[in-house]
C-alpha cells in the first residue's frame, strides 16, 4: 500500500453523492487515504439511499433514508446543492456552477437519471421517481388515494404500483412490450409475472404506447383514454454524462463513461464508478452497464484500492486488482421478493426450479452447462449459492439443479 505521506498533499474530487460517491469517499479513508477528499452532490439534502424511495418514503413508513455516516468525523469536505457543468483534465479542474474546482485524481459518479416520457416535459400532474424531492412530491397524489397511470412495467414501475396499492389508489400500468420486465427477462419468465399485477388489483394494460400526455388523463395509441389523478412514468434511466462533452472522457454508445478492468476513464486520474459508468467484464465476455445499487456499493471499493495502492495488486470481485463482480440486485413488488445474481443472454439454457406458478420459484441460465445467472421469487438460498457458485465457475448437474428439493451447492459437478 501506498504510504500514507505520499498522498496526504493530494486531493480526490468525488462528483456526485449518491451511494456509489458516498461509498467512495468512506472506502478511501477505510482503505488509508491521507489526503483531501471532497464529495459534491448536485442536491441540497444529506447523501441519502435511493431504494426505500420506492416504498417507504412514499408511504410513509420513513421521512427520508440519508446515511448514517459522520462525514466531519471521516474529514470529508461535503459541498451539497452544487451542479457540475464541464470537465477540464488537462489542467485538473472541474467546473462546477460555483466556478472551478482544481483535483489531484477525480471520481466520477454521478449515476443516471430517469427518461422523460416524450411530449410530457411541463404537464401538470406528470411525475419521475428518481430523488427524494420525487418522492416527496408523490407522498401527497398517493395519500389522497388517487387513480393512478404508470408508464412501464420494469422494476420501478412495478414498485410504485405497488405502492401506490397498498396506499389504496387505484392503478393502471400502461407497458408498450407486450408483457412486464420484457427489455431484461425472457418471455417464459416475464410472462408469468402478469398475475402479479392482477392479485393485487393492479390493471395491467400491454402491447400498447402512450400516444398522448394531458393534465388528468393519458391517451393510448389505440385510442383508449385513461383517467389519471397523476402520472408516473418508468421507461428507464440513461448515465448522467452529458456534461462531460468535450472533456475528453471517452463514452459508449449509451452514454456510460468507458471505464477500463480498474475503472480508470481515457484520461490520466479520473475514474468512474457506479450508474454512469461501463466496464469489460471478463467474466461475462463483454462490456457491462450495471443500474443496480450492489454494483453502487462493490464498485468504489475498486476505486479506493487503485487510488491508495496505485493500481497495483488490488483484486476486488475477480483476479490481477480488476473489477469483475456478479451483478446482483432485488426488487420487492406485488408481496414476492425478487433477486437476480450474474448476467444471461439469449444463447443461454433456461433450467426452472420449483413452478413459476406458485410462491416461490427460481430459474437459472446455463452455458456449457456453468452457471451464468439464477433469478429467485421468494428463494433467497438458491440466490445466496448461485452468487458464490457463479464466483466460482461452477457447472451444474441439470438433473439435480432442476429439483427444487436439492440445495444447488449439492447440483455442483
């Protein structure tokens, strides 16, 4: 490790004060960094976690889910309410609204930001639920138990409903694919999900775009007229990069920062890190954009470890100091706690575990017989084991893996 000396004239800048900025900041001084750190968010509120915005922020269950981190105590210089607006890495400085910022090693995580649902910018009664001031504005539309229309049927869609169900309004999920989750699961699996939103009273209409956004009402493409107190538009989030332009910061097609194996950008001491940020999984074969809070939390640990160790011999979640993890998140919708470890794609083997029908099911996606993924309803054990057994390369005895009964740890050939 780098001696503590040789670092504490230098300065890391952490853009962006979401779960993986805060965690970047925490694990620099975990990890022994002497120098300054400062950590600038464009919100005016203390760091917070942005799960619990999905339920229990909405419903009132918390006032809000700020970290319980002493920032004074760490000596991290916090700077809240402050928007970045350009990138200078020949000179070190980063431009912020307040004028400059000079940096010895910059970190990059300013996350991702919600799709707006073209033709509703400016309509009353429209909503996004990215931040706490999000939530807070929808914690009114769902005490006063109004009807509700959500655009899409991905996690945070079907989080809201949820939601808002259990707040007692009335809810309509309009999904152009033709049934929920269909950009992340396969038909065989997603299909099944359908019943979900019919238990809990939630109308699910599918195969059909909104074609128009008026104050208390949505008009479908097929004519349809939808009654709606408010809306809450799901239909994804794209990196927070675009006042990167011109920097020098190479981006992918998607937006996402190019972060290398050490999520190193293409310029000289500045590093990416959690929703803004791609990297080359060799585990999975390709580049990967991780939207999920575990990726927030692994991934600064990687950061911290080049930026004290210089890059040298750190392994986080894989070999030679890259970082390759195991994707992993939750989702908690419809009564059923749902959780994905790994990464599939269409070429993998599909292999159920238990029927999809009932309570508690998982399936896992196979190549070559190894594990690639497992997705678990309510099987928070054969989750547990397939994290570690993808860790590991592991191949499965399909007979075996396909009983419910069996332990996967015991379907290990």
């Amino acid at each position: 490790m780098t001696p503590r000396s040789e670092h504490s004239e230098q300065r890391v800048v952490i853009v962006g004060a979401g779960m993986a900025g805060v965690q970047t900041a925490v694990q620099l001084r975990e990890q022994g960094w002497s120098g300054a750190v400062t950590l600038i968010g464009a919100e005016p509120h203390q760091p917070y976690d942005r799960p619990p915005l999905s339920k229990a922020v909405l419903i009132g269950k918390a006032e809000g889910s700020a970290f319980d981190i002493d920032f004074q105590a760490l000596d991290i210089e916090l700077v809240l309410g402050r928007d970045v607006t350009g990138l200078r890495p020949d000179e070190h400085v980063l431009n912020t609204e307040a004028g400059p910022v000079p940096y010895d090693r910059l970190v990059i995580a300013t996350g991702a930001a919600p799709v707006a649902l073209p033709g509703s910018e400016g309509v009353p009664g429209v909503h996004l639920l990215r931040t706490l001031d999000d939530a807070e504005r929808l914690r009114p539309v769902l005490q006063a138990q109004r009807s509700i229309v959500v655009v899409g049927a991905g996690w945070i869609g079907a989080e809201f409903a949820t939601a808002a169900r259990e707040a007692g309004c009335a809810v309509t999920v309009v999904e152009a694919a033709d049934r929920p989750l269909a950009g992340v699961l396969p038909a065989e699996i997603s299909g099944h999900m359908r019943r979900w939103y019919e238990e809990w009273g939630v109308t699910l209409r599918t195969g059909v775009a909104v074609a128009a956004v008026r104050q208390g009402e949505v008009q479908l493409a097929d004519g349809t007229v939808l009654p709606a107190g408010a809306v809450v538009v799901g239909i994804g989030a794209r990196p927070a990069t675009a006042w990167l332009a011109g920097s020098g910061v190479e981006l992918a097609p998607d937006g996402s920062v190019l972060a290398d194996e050490r999520l190193r950008t293409s310029v000289p001491d500045v590093y990416a890190v959690g929703d803004c940020a791609s990297f080359p999984s060799a585990r999975y074969g390709e580049r990967l954009l991780v939207h999920h809070w575990d990726n927030a939390l692994q991934g600064p640990r990687a950061v911290a470890a080049g930026l004290v160790g210089g890059d040298s011999g750190h392994a986080v979640d894989g070999g030679g100091g890259v970082y390759d993890p195991v994707p992993y998140f939750w989702s908690e919708q419809f009564g059923r706690f749902v959780q994905y470890a790994g990464h599939h794609t269409d070429r993998d083997e599909l292999l159920w575990r238990g029927d999809p029908e009932s309570a508690s099911w998982s399936v896992c996606w196979l190549r070559d017989g190894m594990l690639n993924a497992l997705l678990a309803v309510g099987r928070p054990r054969d989750l547990a084991q397939a994290r570690k057994l993808i860790e590991q390369g592991a191949s499965l005895d399909r007979a075996l893996a396909a009983d419910a009964s069996v332990p996967l740890k015991k379907a290990v050939v």
